[in-house]
C-alpha cells in the first residue's frame, strides 16, 4: 500500500486526524514513511496499523508478533501455497481453520483454501507483511541441504553457494556472515540480534572457489594469501540492493572471511523499533531533541550502536537542520545528511 491508501485507511477509521496528517507532511524526514513517521511519533502503534487496514479489508487482525504460531503447525500449508498468496496457518481447529495473509482479497485464494482444508470453516484474518515474511522462513531447507543440491548440479556452485548463504543472512537479519576454514570442513556462522550461530557446513574442497568470488566480487587480490585485505560488494536482492563489508583474514586453517551486512532495512529502523523501554526511549528523545551535548553509544559487535545512532538521525534529519558525520566507514548512506568517510591519510 503506498502513504496515500494508508491515510485514507487511517481516517476512515478515526486512528488519526486530519491535524495529524497535515502534520506528518511537514515534519516527515528524508527517506521516511509515513507509517514510520506515524509509529515513531507514537500517534500510532503497529499493532493499530494493522487492525486499521484489517478493517479496511473486512476481516480480524491476526497480531503474528504476539502470537506466533508454532513451526508444525505452518507447514501444513504447503510451501508453494504459502509463498504463492504469502498465507500462514494461525489456528488450527477440528471444524474451524484460521489463516492469515497480507492479502486477504487475492483471487483463488478462498478457492484454494476450501480445497486444501475441505468440510471445515475457514476464517481469514490480516497481518503486517513484515510479520508475514518472519513466518516464511520456516520453510527454508537448511544450507546443506540447499548445498547439495548445489553440488549436485554443478554448473555454478561458488556463485550459488554465496547467494544462499547471503539470502539466508538478509532474511535471518543477520548483522555479519562468517565463512571459517577448519580441518576438513567450511564452517558458516551468521550473527543475529548479538549472538553467533552456526548456519551450515561445506566440505573444504569448495571453499578455493567461493574465497575467490568473494574477493573478485569485494575487488581484492586473489593471488595474496599471507595479509588481511578489506573490500565491499554491492549485493542485489528482490530489486533491493543490499551493501556488504568484507574482510578476509588468513589464519592457521586458511583464509577467513568476515562480512558486515549492511542491510536496508536497518535504515527504516526507528527508536520506537529499538525495544526500549518507555522512560529509556523518552530520555533518549529529550537528549536528541536538546541543541549541544553529546550522546555516547557503546558496546559489543552487533549490539546495535550503528542501529541506535542512524535511528537517531532519522529523528533529527529535518530540511531545515544541517547534519554532518564522521564516520570509519560510512555503512548506510542517508538521503539529506552529509556524511564524511574518515581517511587517516589527511589527519
């Protein structure tokens, strides 16, 4: 839905004013929705969005984030079905099914339901699409079986390999992919909301093939082996493009790679999307919101200091307010912000 559907939905059901709206035009940022400026400002919640656009379509609102239902019971919707009319099994009951989708009114969707669960009730509801897409992911096959698939066909297995590995990341939301040579195997971890996590394994053999894509891809040298070296991809994926950070250093097992993903969807990120507390979120905001000071953000890989700050200047990226960064490096380009790459050379 584009902002102009969204605001007619809104009013239509007294979520928001037309005081509001007048409002959000003016004070919207560079780059900024107008459901992320409603969310963030706290005129609306998700979970109001998404019961205003199950009321437009006439039917419940399935809050997938509160209730989330469990993997066994999604997957008896086949994947082909699920992807095709992007639906998800809710509840599951003797005479009565709910399913919920981000578009209830999509044509052959009823007629394919009553196939698939014949003689019962069949209750559609609405969810947010990101919710949607978070519950999609159960019926990913696990990178090795995708591996060997991959092997088995053997026309392209470096390039297939990378992509599978760099789709799972962006869809787990992963802040960084490591690729780590053992004795025998590749080892591929992702981090995710922090914490490290095996994603799969390949055997050693493939990995010459896939280093060398890699480096090709980030512009380094191939043919050096003993020095770490830094590069960048830009990665493309469903029309979006996605910026990836690559180091690769060698260690006692082999060259290891490190990769940063930088992904879009960092840059929609809101505090309100932060989970922080309310009295934590106001300090913040008042901090913001002051003329001199400074705010410090510290802590771990992948903790969110990146997240927080950008969040931050989502805030304060008005027309009207000059904004200058120094950054090493600059991970997210934003529209209307002028952000300088630091360069020891010139210090």
């Amino acid at each position: 839905m584009n902002d102009e559907q969204i605001k007619k939905i809104l009013l239509a059901g007294n979520y928001v004013s037309n005081e509001d709206l007048a409002l959000a035009d003016k004070k919207i940022s560079r780059g900024e929705s107008l459901t992320e400026y409603l969310i963030n400002e706290g005129i609306i919640s998700r979970t109001i969005l998404g019961q205003a656009t199950a009321e437009f379509y006439k039917v419940p609102y399935a809050d997938l984030s509160a209730n989330t239902p469990i993997r066994s019971e999604i997957i008896k919707i086949p994947e082909e079905t699920a992807r095709k009319f992007r639906v998800i099994l809710f509840n599951d009951d003797i005479k009565k099914v709910t399913v919920t989708t981000d578009n209830p009114t999509a044509p052959d969707l009823a007629k394919v339901l009553i196939a698939l669960f014949k003689g019962r009730d069949i209750v559609v509801c609405y969810s947010l699409p990101e919710d949607i897409d978070a519950l999609l992911v159960v019926y990913q096959k696990s990178l090795e079986t995708r591996f060997s698939k991959i092997i088995k066909e053997g026309s392209r297995v470096a390039p297939d390999i990378i992509d599978e590995v760099i789709s799972d990341a962006i869809t787990l939301n992963a802040s960084d992919i490591h690729l780590e040579p053992v004795v025998d195997d590749l080892v591929i971890r992702f981090r995710v909301d922090g914490v490290m996590q095996e994603a799969g394994r390949i055997k050693k053999m493939y990995y010459e093939n896939i280093l060398n894509r890699i480096k090709v891809q980030a512009r380094m040298r191939i043919d050096e082996h003993y020095a770490a070296q830094d590069g960048s991809i830009r990665y493309q994926r469903d029309g979006k493009n996605v910026d990836l950070r690559v180091s690769v250093v060698p260690t006692i097992d082999g060259e290891k790679v490190a990769i940063r993903v930088l992904g879009e969807y960092v840059r929609g990120i809101t505090l309100a999307d932060l989970g922080l507390s309310k009295d934590d979120e106001a300090t913040i905001r008042e901090s913001a919101d002051k003329p001199f000071g400074m705010i410090l953000v510290t802590g771990p890989t992948g903790s969110g200091k990146t997240t927080t700050l950008y969040a931050l200047l989502r805030i304060l990226n008005q027309p009207q307010v000059n904004i200058t960064t120094i950054e090493d490096p600059v991970e997210y380009r934003l529209v209307g912000v002028n952000q300088i790459q630091v360069n020891v050379a010139t210090n």
